[in-house]
C-alpha cells in the first residue's frame, strides 16, 4: 500500500515480527507489539514497527500500514491496514471515535474510588527535545478535551491492577490521567510512577494494550485481544494480583 523505499530486514527481523501476527484477513493485520518497539519515528537507531511492515511488502512495493500507533514501552494490541481503502475508512472510524481500546495497567495503589470517568483537559507541552501532556483548565489556550475510563479489576497491599478505556486519543493521555487522581502507572518515570512494586524493579511502563475492538473496512466488527506479557504478568504476580 505504501510505495516509499523499502527498509531492508534481516531474517530475524522478519521472523520476529511475522511471530507477533495475531489476526491477518484480506484487509487489516493486527499485531502484538512488544514493549521497547516504537511503533513509529522515535530517536533511537533502531528499526520501528512501521519499518519492519516491510516484511510483508508486495511485489508491486506496497505493504501494510499502520493506523494509529502505541508509545514505545507500552507493548499489546495495535492495527495496520493492508490495502488504501481499508487505511481510508479505519482513518475516518478513529476520527469518529468507534475504535474501543481497553488497556490493563499496574500502579501502586487501588484509586478510590474504586473505578469512575476522569475528564479533565490536556495541554502539550515541549521541554527541550521531550513532549509532555499537562493537565490544563477547560478554558486554557491550547486545552484539548480529553476523557477516560478506569476499574479496579484487582488490589493488594503491594498495589492495583486496573482496565483502562480512553474516549479520546490524547498523546499519554491515560498516564496522564492516571497521574492526575494519586495514581501514576508504575515504571512511568516521565509522569512520577513508582520504579520498585513488589519486591522488584519495574522493568518498564506497566502498560498493555489488551484488546481492540473496531468496525471491519468488510463490514460487522471485530475484536481482537493480546495477552499480557511475561514481564507484566511476573510483576502483577509479585504483587499479589491477578491477571486475566
């Protein structure tokens, strides 16, 4: 689908990212990311998601491309589109806001209540090469509306595992959200997020994209899930939670 320059893969490379398939029809292709993959860009100098779609590339030079996108550590769920139709109507379903994104994420205590909206206004801020979000007023210049969804779905002493839905697409939005009612997402050094639960480093942002519902470019809806990985998993365990 997409005619820029091919990124040249490896046979690893290839391997792995045909490895994170976890559904593929005539039109889209969902994949498992793991976390410290950039979906997209990034400064590191390391092959991203968008680059390793090349593994599926088609003799006419197009291949799949993504639709929306998931920050580096965050690892689950995300959607590519494999033809220029399918790309056009998932773009138009974002915008209208009809793909439901359902997270799971640690942090170190159970928010009270126990679950409930936050609904409270972004505001992007640029400090030296890094963007943050920021809680701002409704009438702030700038101000984007920004809501989510959070429950409680496990708690201990050692802290909560919580569902998360955002309504609206803000960068960070649900780190930021979280941050903003005492209970920043554990391993989220950039929004004040505990580094140690459990008895253990947090091996990155405690952040999953579980699942991903959507309506199909071929008609009906489709959901799609991705279980959490070993390092999540291993520390909610630590923890004392459970996990679904």
């Amino acid at each position: 689908m997409t005619t820029r320059a091919p990124v040249s893969l490896n046979d690893q490379e290839i391997a792995d990212v045909r490895s994170w398939v976890i559904h593929e029809d005539a039109s889209v292709i969902a994949f498992a990311k793991p976390a410290g993959l950039s979906s997209q860009g990034g400064r590191i100098q390391a092959h991203t998601l968008d680059d390793l779609l090349w593994a599926f590339g088609r003799s006419n030079g197009k291949r799949p491309e993504l639709v929306h996108r998931l920050d580096r550590d965050t690892s689950g769920v995300i959607l590519a589109a494999k033809t220029k139709p399918a790309a056009g109507f998932l773009g138009k379903a974002i915008q209208a806001r009809r793909l439901t994104k359902t997270y799971l994420a640690l942090v170190s205590a159970a928010p009270e209540p126990r679950e409930g909206d936050i609904n409270v206004p972004l505001i992007r801020q640029e400090i030296g090469r890094e963007s943050y979000m920021r809680v701002a007023a409704f009438d702030a210049r700038g101000a984007q509306g920004s809501r989510s969804r959070y429950r409680t779905l496990s708690s201990s002493e050692e802290g909560a595992l919580v569902e998360l839905q955002p309504y609206t697409g803000r960068m960070h939005q649900l780190r930021v959200h979280m941050a903003h009612i005492g209970r920043p997402l554990i391993g989220d050094v950039r929004y004040g997020g505990a580094l140690t639960a459990g008895g253990r480093a947090a091996p990155r942002l405690m952040l999953h994209a579980a699942a991903l519902r959507f309506p199909h470019p071929d008609g009906g809806e489709r959901t799609v899930l991705a279980d959490p990985p070993e390092d999540f998993t291993a520390l909610a365990t630590a923890m004392g939670l459970e996990t679904p």
